[in-house]
C-alpha cells in the first residue's frame, strides 16, 4: 500500500529516534497496551498446555475440541 501526502518542502520536519517513538506512541489508541498484555498471557498459557497436556494440545485446541493425528504414509 503506497501513502501519498501533500507536504511541501518546508513543512518536511526529521525526527531522531526519541521523537519519533514518542509520536508513535502518543497515536497508538488507549486499548493497544492491555491487548498486548492479553496477547502475551494467552500465548504463555498456550506454550505450557502444549508441554503439560498429555495429547499436547494448546489453549485453541482444547476450546476447539481438536487433536492432530499423524498418520504414517
């Protein structure tokens, strides 16, 4: 996806990498922080069923009611 804006020359501005990570942060909506951490948990939760549950299945399999089968050829 290409973005195009109309900025002439002069009102061009550089920001260093303080700045810059200031301004992404201060665009970012309020519910990004406490859906990251949701993210992180959910994920961790997963990790540790797949290496506790004895079908090693993840948190998504066990809401799905899945297993993976392999099957030899």
């Amino acid at each position: 996806m290409v973005v195009m804006s109309l900025i002439d020359a002069d009102q061009f501005v550089v920001l260093g990498r303080h700045e810059f990570h200031l301004l992404e942060d201060s665009l970012r909506p309020g519910w990004y922080g406490p859906a990251g951490m949701v993210m992180g948990i959910v994920s961790l939760v997963d990790l540790v069923l797949v290496l506790v549950t004895k079908k090693r299945q993840g948190l998504h399999d066990i809401v799905g009611d899945t297993v993976v089968v392999n099957v030899a050829r």
